[in-house]
C-alpha cells in the first residue's frame, strides 16, 4: 500500500506508467476537483529558467524549456480559470482573503539569454506578470557559463572515448566516457579549464575546441545563439517592462553557515541590480534551493519581503513568517500534462501532506507517535471558541 501511495509523487522509470495512470484515475474520480476546492486559497508558484532555440530542452528540459511547451502550460492555465498575479502581490495578500479562483506566480530562475528572448514576450502577449531572479556574477561576465556549457557537450557527445590533446596539461589526457569516475573527471577538469578564461571570445574558444575533442563541431555548438549565457544589460533593462527583477545571488550558491558571507553576496547583487537603473530587488531566489535557519534573518534585515526554494509545495498566504522559504513547483518538458495538473489542483500536494507523510510518520515512530503528532495538531476547546 506505501508503494503503491508512492508511486503518486515518485517518477522514475519503473513507476511512470502507473504513476500516470493513477493520476488519471484520481482526475476522473473528482479528486482534482475537490482537491482545488480545498487548495483555492493557496497561491501557486511556479519555476522556469531558460528558453530553447535548439536541442537544450533535450540535455536538461527543467533548465532549458520550449516555447511550445511554455505556451502550451499558459493556454492550459487560463482555459483552466487561474488567475495571474506578481509576486508582491501574492505576499501582500491577507490571511484568510477570500480568492474568486486560484492564484499563479510565474518565477525565472537566473537570468538566461533565452528566457528574455524566448519567454518572456509570450508573458508580455498576454500581459501576464512574472518575476525574474538574476544572479549578478554571470550577467556580468557575459559569457557562456561554463558548468552548463561542459555538461551539454558531455551530453551530446556521441564517444565512448574522449582524447584531449594541446589545450592545458591538467586536462589533455584520453577518458573512457562509460566509466562514470573517468567521465566525471573529465568534466570536473574542463570547468576549471575553462574558467581560467577571462573574455566572451577566450570562453567561446576554449569550448570549442573541447567540443571538437569530443566530436561536436562549432555549428553544432552553437555558441552564437546565446543559449549558455545570459541576458544582456540592455536585455534585462527591457524585460524589467513587464517582469520584476528580483535577486538570486551574486554568485549562483549559498554560504551556509556563514551569515556574513550571505550578506555580502546579497547585498553585491542587489547593488548591481539597481546600478541598472531598476528597483532595489525586495525578493530572493536561494541558487539550488540551498539555505539554513539564518537565512530569514539575514533576508529580513535586508528589506527581502520573500525568498523562493526548490522545494515542492503550495504557498500559504498571510502566513508572512515562512515567506523566506517559499515552496515552488519547478515545470519542464519532462513532466507530464497529467503530472502538471495533479500539481496545480493541489491534489499532488494533498496526497504528500495527508498521506506520504503520516505513512512516513507511521513507519518511522509507529501508531503512538502518529497518533501523538495528530493530537498536537488539534485546537484546544478553548482555542476553538477564541
């Protein structure tokens, strides 16, 4: 019965088709229905981060997503009846407000080329709001972020064995590219390689002819689109038109532990943003949904009203103290429309809150500590009547 529950929320190759299935049965059963119901007036957040101009849907579809696909989802949502609703919006909103249909966030992680040239105008056609998170160190650099860039080449080689030769001591070699340590290796040495480049042209050319070491030739690559690097200053000057520019770091990671150092880099990207000409941002976006517990405080003595993780889930407004650990739901070409609508309605949700949880809890401390952990959560008599 646990795995069967399981299978709900869990894909994986083994469990998609049933997964799927169950899913459909619970949407013909009404429970989406009831679950949205019951969910109305809890906001929905959703994450995307760049666009596609060519096969990068294919490499990552979470990082990179289709138009198609992103237009598909938005004509979904408002056949559906969803609202669309900015950020500032969805935190201003009081407890216990009543909401006349549920509520959409649309939030972009980064700041990628692609999403200002991909994205973004499909939100402007429908005058739909969003909030964009940049992270500052790689809008300014200018060029192709080289962890994305290496992995794709990775990805699309088509080599059992790469040989690189002539382009830096610690990294020309040959590989077997099915060992997994070998092929981790290999990357781990090509990022450094390539960070040791300090202009668009000398990172374009190291990747090229990285790539070309593994079979992938310039066209191929296509650096010339734009589709590993990020936007433009006149770029995001542009999209802050329509979508709110927001802060997501200076460098695209979290100091945990390390207060003063969160500071800092919060601090760096926000003066960045307004050196733009732009708003100070007010929201933050935790890079890889890292953080720890003094990330709120930190966030709260600067001006950040919220902060957006990877964590899966529903926001509940008005309830301002968990603003800085907002769950979001991350969409891409990888998930299916059936999966998509299961989030959405609130059913997905549901089934993790009501049931994976207490079944967990039940496995873990058994029926005492499941019954005890029930019992703290109702109302006193006293409370009930206040």
């Amino acid at each position: 019965m646990v795995a069967l529950l399981h299978c709900l929320l869990v894909s994986g190759n083994f469990y998609m088709r049933l997964k799927i299935s169950l899913l459909f049965a619970a949407r013909s059963l009404g429970l989406f229905a009831l679950s949205r119901y019951v969910s109305n007036d809890h906001v929905r957040v959703l994450c995307y981060h760049g666009g596609c101009v060519g096969d990068e849907s294919q490499y990552n579809s979470k990082l990179f997503t289709s138009q198609a696909h992103f237009r598909e989802r938005l004509d979904w949502m408002q056949a559906a009846g969803f609202r669309f609703i900015s950020l500032d919006e969805a935190t201003d909103i009081d407890k216990g407000q009543p909401a006349d249909q549920p509520r959409v966030v649309i939030t972009f992680d980064d700041g990628w080329h692609t999403t200002a040239a991909c994205l973004l105008p499909v939100l402007a056609e429908r005058q739909i709001p969003s909030t964009l998170y940049l992270c500052t160190k790689h809008f300014l650099e200018g060029w192709p972020v080289p962890t994305v860039s290496v992995h794709y080449i990775l990805w699309k080689t088509r080599q059992d064995t790469a040989v690189v030769n002539g382009l830096c001591p610690d990294l020309d070699g040959k590989y077997d590219l099915s060992n997994v340590h070998e092929r981790k290796q290999l990357i781990t040495r090509a990022i450094a390689f390539v960070k040791t480049k300090h202009s668009r042209a000398e990172v374009c050319d190291a990747l090229e002819s990285f790539a070309l070491c593994l079979g992938i030739s310039p066209s191929q690559l296509d650096l010339a689109s734009r589709r590993f690097e990020y936007a433009s200053r006149e770029e995001i000057q542009t999209a802050s038109l329509t979508c709110a520019i927001e802060a997501h770091g200076h460098v695209h990671s979290y100091p945990a532990g390390a207060p003063d150092r969160f500071a800092e880099d919060l601090r760096r990207c926000s003066d960045e943003i307004a050196a733009l000409g732009l708003p100070r941002p007010r929201h933050y976006c935790y890079p890889s949904g890292a953080h720890d517990e003094a990330a709120a405080r930190v966030l709260h003595q600067n001006g950040m009203k919220s902060a957006t993780t990877c964590a899966t889930g529903l926001m509940e407004v008005g309830e301002r103290d968990s603003y800085y650990y907002l769950p979001r739901f991350l969409d891409g070409g990888s998930v299916h429309q059936i999966e998509f609508e299961a989030e959405m309605s609130g059913f997905s949700e549901l089934v993790r809150a009501r049931l994976l949880h207490p079944l967990s809890v039940l496995r873990e401390e058994g029926l005492v500590g499941l019954a005890r952990r029930w019992l703290q959560r109702q109302p006193r008599a006293a409370d009930a009547v206040q």
